[in-house]
C-alpha cells in the first residue's frame, strides 16, 4: 500500500548512512551515471533512468526475441506472445488486481485515461452530470473530462485546495492539500465519475485517495486513480485502495517509454466498447458487422509495443527486487536533507517550498519550490550548468499553477539512483543561482 508509515519510524543517523550506502549501490545498475558522473538527475518525476537490466533485456530482445505478437503460428512468435502475455499476469499481481484479464497495455497514462474517457465514460454522461476532479491534476487528467464535459453539457466539478504554512527558520513555505469536506459536498446523485491523481507530480504529496474511494463507494460512483507518479514509490494494492480503474506509465518506473498499464475492474471492462477498432481486436469481421474481442484484447488495437511490454516486465521485477521499506526510508531521506537545507540556509531563504509538508512522510521524493525575483526556467538554466537536471514550468498543471497564483515552478525529485551528494550539489546550486540573479 502506497503509504510512508512504514518510514515512520524515527530515522537514526545509522538508518541514514546505511541506506546511502545501500544507494549508492543502487546507482552502479544505472549506466548513465557510469558514462556522465559528474550529473545530478533530479527529474524522475518526469522520466527514470534505466537499470542496466532493463536495457540489456531491450537489446537482448532486438539481436534475440523480436517476432510478432498474436500473429506467428512459428516458434519465435508463440513465444513472444506467451511473455507479453506473461507480463499482464505479472502486472496484475504487481499491483493486486483479480487477474490478467483485467490489464490493459496502452501507451501510458494519458492514453489510459483518454480510453476510460472515451469508452467508458462518455457513453454514460448526459447534460446536467458532472464529474469530479481536483485542482491539482496533471494535464492528463483534466483535458479528457474538460473536453468531456464541454461536449455533452455535463459540468467539471473540482475538488478545490487547502492551503496552509509551514515555518522554515527564515520564511514559511506553502503546504497544499485537498479539501476534503468540500469533496464530499461535490458528490451528488447527477455525479458519474471521480478522477483523482494518487500522488502530485508538483507537490509530491500522496493523496488520501482510500478515503475519497470509500466516499464515492458510499453513492455508487466509478473511481480513476491517476498512479503515475504513486507506482514507483512504493507498492500499490488497487482493491485496497478501492478503485475501479488505475493507470499508469512505464517510463516513469524504471521501464521503457511507449507502454502504460490500465488496470480496470473486469465488470467494468466488460461493459465497455473498444476504443480503437483496428486488428488483434476482433472475434470475427465481415462486410456487414463485427463483433469484437473480450478485454483486454478489445482494447488493444493495432500493433503493440511488444519489446516495451515485456521490457516493463524487467523494469517490474527489478523494482520489487528492491526491499521497499529501504526504498521508501532512502527517497525520504534525501527528501529531507533537501528540505532542510531550503528551509534552514540563511543563504537560500529567498527560496519557498511549494507542498511543503510538516511530517514529510506524507510526500514523496519531489520538491518544487519558487525562487524569489527569479523565473524557474533561469533556475533550470543555471542548475543545469552546475549539472543538476530539475524541471521547471508548469508541469502540465496549469490549472493547479493558477490557483497558487504562479506561473511555474522549479522541481527536484528523488530516485532510487539519487545520493547526498546530489543533494549537495542540487543546494550549491541554487546558491548560484541567487548570487547570478538576485
Ligand atoms: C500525475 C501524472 N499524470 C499523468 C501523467 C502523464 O503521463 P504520460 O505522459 O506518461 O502519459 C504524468 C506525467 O508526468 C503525471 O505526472
């Protein structure tokens, strides 16, 4: 279950040395930082470098493996279509679905939602519904029920913000989480959907997601977690958590790009008509009618990304190879270090912490934050030439941007990969920052 409970526990300065230790280990699997040492990655949240296992399977598979899904009565193919096959009964396990049958393979997670959207949603929204949202999606999980709604006259409700403070030694930083109680007055009997991120890709924190699927449970409402960031920081449980749909990304766990999951409850995905037509998605074509495939290959039309498929596979098992409770203690550890420094530097105190936390424990790895006087995209510019890569913009939330009264922000986020010494170098980064522009 995606929650830091399990680094509740007070960290020692022994649990810190140990788990950088047991990173820095971790680091040798990626080689990207044997070929560019001297780089400080800090945008996981928009992409994850790859263990070498992962790339060594991709090439493997190219020189090896490569043949076509579904299609081969050969060797090689049936072979293929027996891992790809594989790797839904794993994912299903990964993140405790019923079974395979209710995995989906598509692009990613925009694609994923623009499916539910399309195919499970439109079909039952009518003028006067509403879907609910919340002010801090990402792009991804916006449009497609903006768009929605704008089509059939349904309205966009959206669960607004809770803002509050946190003190740092020289300033206070702004911490940001949902309103629950104005969530629950949202929900009425015309509402059809709710559609919430698990985890913000601006702010990092982990929304309290079981408690809004319980609320909607209570009437009867269909919920859509948004898990692209969630996934890769810790595990994920969907019946736990009491979803009926969750989607998320490859890339962003440790995978290859071009692949993402969409887990829906078989019920559901039953009910739903195919959102591409296409080949490898039929029961039988003829001139007059077709009839089409139960899912999940009802909604896997065309050719799929086989290799990315089966690559996510690696990324899968090199993930859960990693003991999560460490996993978990380390991203928060640098979370911490980071924090602490931005919040005590007397020389960084032009710097406010966007989602700041008071326990940290409720974030994970990703810190924005704002500089005084400076746009964020100078920041990315300067921390790039001291090697620090960060994002800066408005991280496809732009809805979430207007609300806090900015146009952008600069974002850290933390891996597996990442050490104190990126940390370092991330913190003497801004301090060169606020001497070139302030
Ligand atoms: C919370 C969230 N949702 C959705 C997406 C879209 O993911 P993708 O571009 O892989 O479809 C992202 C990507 O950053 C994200 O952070």
């Amino acid at each position: 279950m995606l929650n830091n409970e399990k680094i509740s526990a007070k960290t020692t300065q022994q649990t810190v040395r140990q788990t950088i230790q047991w990173a820095s280990e971790q680091r040798d699997q990626f080689p990207i930082f044997s070929r560019h040492p001297e780089w400080s990655y800090l945008d996981s949240a928009a992409t994850a470098q790859k263990p070498r296992r992962v790339i060594d399977f991709l090439q493997e598979f190219w020189c090896e493996r490569n043949a076509p899904l579904h299609r081969g009565v050969y060797r090689l193919s049936a072979q293929v279509t027996q891992d790809y096959e594989d790797v839904r009964e794993k994912v299903a396990r990964f993140i405790h679905a019923g079974c395979g049958n209710e995995i989906v393979f598509c692009r990613g997670t925009t694609d994923a939602i623009n499916l539910v959207a399309h195919s499970f949603v439109a079909p039952r929204l009518k003028k006067g519904d509403n879907i609910l949202i919340s002010a801090m999606e990402h792009h991804a999980n916006f449009l497609p029920w903006q768009q929605l709604c704008q089509k059939t006259g349904a309205e966009l409700r959206i669960i607004p913000l809770r803002k509050g403070l946190v003190e740092g030694a020289f300033r206070q930083h702004l911490q940001v989480g949902l309103d629950l109680e104005s969530a629950e007055a949202l929900l009425d009997d015309r509402t059809q959907f709710m559609a919430l991120n698990h985890v913000s890709n601006v702010l990092g924190v982990i929304n309290p997601v079981t408690d809004l699927c319980q609320l909607a449970k209570t009437k009867n409402i269909p919920v859509l977690l948004d898990g692209a960031q969630a996934i890769v920081h810790g595990s994920v449980d969907v019946k736990a958590l009491g979803c009926d749909f969750y989607v998320f990304s490859g890339h962003k766990l440790y995978g290859p790009d071009g692949v993402g999951v969409l887990y829906g409850r078989s019920e559901l995905l039953e009910t739903m008509p195919p959102y591409q037509t296409g080949g490898d998605m039929i029961e039988f074509v003829s001139t007059a009618e077709t009839t089409f495939a139960p899912p999940p290959q009802r909604f896997e039309a065309g050719t799929m990304p086989v290799s990315a498929v089966i690559g996510l596979g690696v990324a899968i098992d090199y993930f859960q190879s990693l003991p999560e409770e460490r996993l978990l203690r380390h991203e928060n550890t640098l979370l911490q270090l980071a924090t602490e420094n931005l919040r005590s530097t007397k020389s960084l105190q032009k710097v406010q912490i966007i989602g700041d936390e008071t326990d940290l424990t409720r974030k994970v790895g990703v810190l924005s934050f704002v500089i005084e006087g400076v746009h964020p995209h100078d920041i990315g510019s300067i921390l790039d030439s001291a090697n620090v890569a960060v994002r800066a913009g408005h991280h496809c939330a732009q809805p979430l941007m207007a609300d806090l009264k900015l146009t952008a922000t600069a974002r850290a986020s933390f891996a597996v990969y990442n050490n104190e010494r990126d940390v370092q170098q991330f913190c003497e980064g801004i301090e060169k920052v606020i001497t070139m522009m302030i």
